[in-house]
C-alpha cells in the first residue's frame, strides 16, 4: 500500500481538519446574521450621536438652526435607501440564483455549493441586508419637532453612515457581479474545484499514512450508527480521540468521507476493554444531503469526472469541456503519485494512536479519475488523445508499484477506442497523445 516511507506521525494537527469553520463556510445564514446584529448597534450609537452632537450644538450655539438644515436631505435619503435596498437583494440574488441553475444544468449541480461557499456572495448579500436594516431602524429615532428649540436629533450621523453603507453595498455589488459571471463559466468552476482539492491535499499531507496501522482485533465490537441517514459529510478528529482516549481505546472508523451511511450501519470498531457509548460516536459524526470538500479526498475528483461526463453527453456535446477537467485530473494525480497512501492515524498528546481512518488507495483514485471519462469519451478523439498524454506522462514520473494500475488503464483506453473507432488511421489519430486534445 505504501511506496515510500512517511515522515514521522504529526501530533496536534487536529485544526485543520477541524469541522467548525467548513461549517459556516457551508451555511449561508451566520454571515447575514452577524451583520444584521451589528446594523442594530450601529443604529443605536448613530441615534446617540445625533442627540449628542444636538446637545453639543445648542449648549455651544443656543439653537440647532445649523443641523436643522440637514435634516429633510438626511430623511429622504435614509428613507429611500430603507425602501430601494430591499427590492434590490430580492431581484438581484433571485435572477442571480436562476442563472447559475440554468448554467449548473451544463457541468453539474454539485457545484452550486462553490455559490454557497463564496465569501464574496455572503458579504454582499450580508451588507446589503444590513444597509436594509440600518435604515429601517434609523428612522424610528427620527425626531418630528420643527422647532429648533426643541428638536433633540438630526440625523446627520444616521444619513452619512446609510450613504457609505450604499457605496459599500455598490462597492461589493460591481464585485459579486464579476464573481457571479465567472461562476457562469465553466473553466473558472474547473479552476475552483481543482483548487479546493489541492487544498485538501495539502492537508492530507499533513497526517502522513502509516505504513502498519494498529491491527482491529477479530472481538472488537463494532459501533452502529444512529444518526440520520445521509453522506458523511466530515468526522470530528479532535473530539473521537479525546473520546478514546478516556476509554483507552482505539477506534477504527468503517465508511469512508463520502460513505452513505443510514442507522444501523457499522460505523467503528472499537479496539479496547471500554467500548464508548454509541451516541457519543454519533455526536462526532457530521451526516448531510450531499458531500463536502472538508475532509473527503475523493471528492473533487468526483466533481471534475462529472463535469467531464456530463459535457461529453449528447445533450451537451462539448468535449473541450472534458479536455479541460481532465487538464486538472492529471494535475491532482501528478500531486498524488508520490504520496503515500494508506489509514490515516491520529494521535492523542502522549503519542499514543487513538483513531485509524480509511481513505482511497491509488487504486481507487486512478479509477475514479479515469473509467467514466473513457467510457464516454471513447469516441471523441480529442478527450482520447488527452486521456492519453495524461496517462504517459503520469507513467513517466510514477514509482514502480504504481505504474500497473495506469498501464491498465492505457490499455483499456486502446481497447475501448478500437471499440468506437473502425477505421484503422482514425484510432490511430485518436490515440496520439496531444497535451490539448486536437489543438
């Protein structure tokens, strides 16, 4: 399983594999929430320095006639903030979401959750509400007096503040357009997805496989699962080895990250005299609708290979399309070729190996990367000729034990294309490796 010997077992490297930021990056309403709870402060200490800069003008002057100016300009812009902002999110956000759907259609629906992850569409949906919300509260502390004697707020603060939250809105606006038209187009998809799979990489470097992991012995009890039924999304390293280290035990998890998993389906085997409680394993188990890039190795993977596909379809037809996904499968395998692959272990602060978690051998990998697109792509010379130099380049720089598994699929792809393509010349055209497919 091994092809080289790892560093040494890297203590205390829980964090980033931590679930709680790859949470709220997933989740689209605590950003809104944040600042819709600072557009309330906001509003308040803006209502207070209205009344204090009144206060300060009368005892310095002995009449607010100055400020008084400002306010009928300061209401009406407030007021036709508070009333345009609102209707500007519902119809920008909402043609925007009818956009990306229909251009999702085309690569994959998998990859609307990079919409949902982008920093950039949350602070903009975010400022907005924001803008919103500070408007319509500012003019609840509108004072009604006309007589300067008695007025006791001019909302001059209120009214500078609601104008640079609407240049910063418009600011963010022209931005998320920009981003918004990229999403649009699949190659700055491919880019993402291949990004965030380097991302993930990199951590799995990180926690470097064991050559031998801790044996799971023939006894051990194994621990089902009773949590809803979904995609495991991600698994919480810091709190299952805190957990069996208390039980001086080692858990050994069944699925992979990625794994369908419903109640009653073997999710750890655990190897000690004090097997936790169920539901404690449970409570450290995220369980979803669909993946994550957190911890899932296969997973961007899997989003290339359906974009590939799906462009190759007849609907679609598009194999450029393929050519590039397949430019960033054979840059992720070329990261991967070296690594070393086999169960992840993580350690408690002594040392001691408290958690064993599977992951995708080489084998699985190249499959993944490559069956589907071959099968699909038998007939368009341009993705064979691609899937080809792919291929021989990735055999060039392989080690040894890792070079059956693509000599396989080079001779699948000769077979597969003989199988499209009668004509002798033609297959032989098709399978030229071409570092652009045809040009």
């Amino acid at each position: 399983m091994t092809d080289r010997k790892p560093g040494p077992p890297r203590q205390g490297r829980y964090r980033p594999l931590s679930p709680l930021r790859e949470h709220l990056r997933e989740s689209f309403w605590f950003a809104p929430l944040l600042t819709c709870a600072a557009a309330v402060v906001l509003a308040s200490v803006t209502a207070w320095l209205d009344e204090a800069a009144v206060s300060a003008t009368v005892a310095e002057t002995g009449s607010a006639d100055e400020l008084m100016r400002f306010t009928g300009a300061a209401k009406s812009v407030v007021s036709t903030v508070s009333s345009a902002m609102l209707t500007f999110i519902a119809v920008v956000f909402s043609i925007s979401l009818v956009a990306l759907q229909m251009a999702a259609s085309q690569f994959s629906p998998r990859v609307l959750r990079l919409y949902v992850r982008s920093r950039l569409t949350k602070a903009t949906f975010s400022v907005c509400l924001a803008t919103f919300l500070f408007a319509l509260l500012v003019q609840l502390s509108y004072d009604d007096s006309t007589d300067p004697a008695k007025v006791t707020s001019v909302p001059v603060f209120s009214g500078l503040f609601a104008v640079l939250l609407v240049l910063l809105s418009l600011g963010l606006f022209v931005l998320y357009v920009q981003s918004t038209m990229r999403l649009l187009r699949v190659p700055h998809v491919i880019d993402r997805v291949a990004g965030e799979s380097v991302a993930v990489i990199l951590q799995y470097r990180l926690t470097p496989p064991e050559p031998q992991p801790p044996a799971v012995p023939a006894d051990a009890p194994t621990l089902l699962h009773e949590g809803r039924s979904g995609a495991l999304r991600d698994v919480n390293i810091g709190r299952l080895v805190r957990i069996a280290r208390k039980h001086d035990a080692v858990l050994h998890l069944v699925p992979r990250i990625g794994d369908f998993v419903t109640p009653g389906t073997p999710i750890v085997r655990v190897a000690g005299a004090r097997p936790p409680r169920p539901r404690r394993i449970a409570a450290a188990f995220n369980v979803g609708v669909e993946r994550t890039m957190h911890q899932d190795l296969s997973f961007g993977f899997r989003q290339l290979v359906d974009i590939a596909i799906r462009a190759l379809s007849p609907a679609v037809n598009d194999p450029t399309t393929a050519v590039q996904a397949i430019d960033r499968i054979h840059q992720l395998l070329a990261m991967l070729v070296h690594e070393s692959f086999g169960d992840l272990c993580f350690r408690d602060r002594d040392g001691a190996v408290r958690l064993v978690e599977p992951v995708p051998d080489w084998q699985c990998v190249v499959d993944l990367a490559f069956t589907e697109i071959r099968l699909c792509g038998a007939g368009h010379p341009q993705v064979t000729r691609r899937l080809a130099a792919a291929l021989d380049d990735l055999l060039r720089i392989c080690p040894e034990g890792r070079r059956g598994q693509l000599l396989e699929q080079r001779e699948l792809l000769d077979r597969a294309v003989a199988e499209q393509l009668a004509d002798p010349e033609v297959r032989a055209f098709a399978l030229l490796p071409d570092r652009q497919g045809i040009g």
